[in-house]
C-alpha cells in the first residue's frame, strides 16, 4: 500500500522505505524503486567517473530514458569528456542532461577560473551545489553511486536518507564492495575511466584532483593537502556535507 507522502516527513519516509527494501540486492532496489510510487519522481546523478559506469549500466537495461544529470563544471579532465559521450553513446542512454554553473555567476565569482586555488568549497558551491539542487528541482528523488566501503563517513549508509526536507537520496549501491564494482564492470565487460588505469581511483575536477599512491586511501587524491573530503552536493539537514579528512576515517 502507497505511503501517503503529505503525512510523513522526510526522514520517516525514508526510514519506511529502507524497512520495505532492507533484504533486497542493489539491482533489486534500483528497478523496484523506479517503480515505486513511495519514491516517486527519479533522477541519477551521475559524474562518469571511476565507477560511475555501474548504475550508467542498470539505468541502460532497466529504462534508458531516465533522466541523467551530469555535472559539467567546465574544470572536468578531458578524458572525462571524452569517457561521457563514449558511455552514452554505447549504453545507449536517451535523456542525458547536462548541467553547468549559470554563465553570469561564473563571471562574477569566478572570472579567471582561479576560485578553486583560495576556497575549494566556493567553487564546489558555484559549479556543483548551486546548479544541481536547481536541476533536482521538481524530482522526488535522485540516485548516487555511494557506498560504505568508500570512507568512515558512509559506513553507515543506508539505501535511502532524506535530501533536505522534501527529497530522498537512493544509494542502491551502499553495501557493496570494491571487488562487486569490479566483477559487475567484468561480467558486463564496461569500459573503465581511461585515467584509471594511470591511478586515479577517485576522478573528480582536473585542478583539484591528483594521482594515488600504492597503499593510500582511494579518495586521498580528492583536494589533496586540504581537510576537503565532499565537495558539498550530499546534504544532512539540509545543509551541504563538508567533511574534515580528520572525521572521515
């Protein structure tokens, strides 16, 4: 029976539907909850970066329309770009969107591109935060390639967590593991992240993101040398995620 969204509040109803889905598989939860009335209208948001291909792929076999928001924060390596149209083109992916920074605030905040170098959060908050949570306007709920595995902040990860106080976040992918990424990349036979293969584990924007060393965690090349571990699109309570390097062991 549907839950009656104008009588629950966020987090509850993320609490009921992690009861409904909690003995169910990643590819379980994300088709059902594509279908599921309780979720309600979804987008995947999707970086195209090291891993990103996994869900790119369960979106492609279980409905290739849905709505894909990719961030183009215009500062993205090139062979992400290049990775983008290749996995579009081959997963045959109908209703991708790009989203980027409106150009006049980029010319008032950041007019010779150097805003990453004095405050990363600022620049995150201009060409990630601000235009996402205007694309994410009129859903109901937008998936995420999080998982448990990936630092101490998400250990505790749940499929579903309030997005503020109207929106739920989907991470049909928490309880996995890095060697489920990788056989799932192997048995669909996905292509990689061409930087992968030249050591970053972790791909986000050019200027802020460095190469990882044998033994060091898989986002220590993510704003190396700050206390940066998010670049602020996750929210809890309704304010974005900036987490210290400290706090997330």
């Amino acid at each position: 029976m549907p839950l009656d969204p104008a009588g629950l509040s966020i987090e509850d109803r993320a609490a009921f539907l992690n009861d409904r889905y909690r003995n169910h598989a990643a590819t379980s939860v994300m088709e059902l909850a594509l279908r599921d009335r309780d979720v309600g209208r979804t987008a995947l948001v999707s970086s195209f970066g090291a891993e990103s291909v996994v869900l790119l792929h369960m979106v492609s076999v279980m409905d290739r329309n849905l709505p894909v928001l990719f961030i183009d924060t215009r500062m993205l390596f090139a062979e992400t770009l290049a990775y983008q149209a290749e996995v579009a083109d081959r997963l045959g992916l109908t209703n991708i969107r790009t989203i980027r920074a409106d150009d006049a605030a980029v010319a008032f905040d950041d007019p010779d591109g150097t805003l990453h170098q004095y405050s990363t959060d600022a620049c995150c908050t201009l060409r990630k935060t601000v235009p996402l949570e205007g694309a994410l306007a009129g859903y109901d709920a937008w998936i995420t390639g999080r998982k448990r595995f990936q630092s101490g902040t998400r250990a505790a990860l749940p499929f579903f967590e309030p997005d503020g106080p109207n929106r739920l976040k989907l991470n049909p992918l928490a309880m996995w593991g890095p060697e489920d990424v990788a056989d799932y990349m192997i048995n669909n036979r996905l292509p990689r992240h061409p930087l992968v293969a030249k050591g970053y584990p972790s791909i986000g924007c050019a200027p802020c993101t460095s190469p990882v060393g044998e033994g060091e965690d898989p986002r220590a090349g993510r704003w190396r040398g700050s206390n940066k571990t998010e670049c602020g699109i996750h929210f809890i309570n309704g304010k974005p995620v900036r987490i210290k390097k400290e706090d997330a062991v």
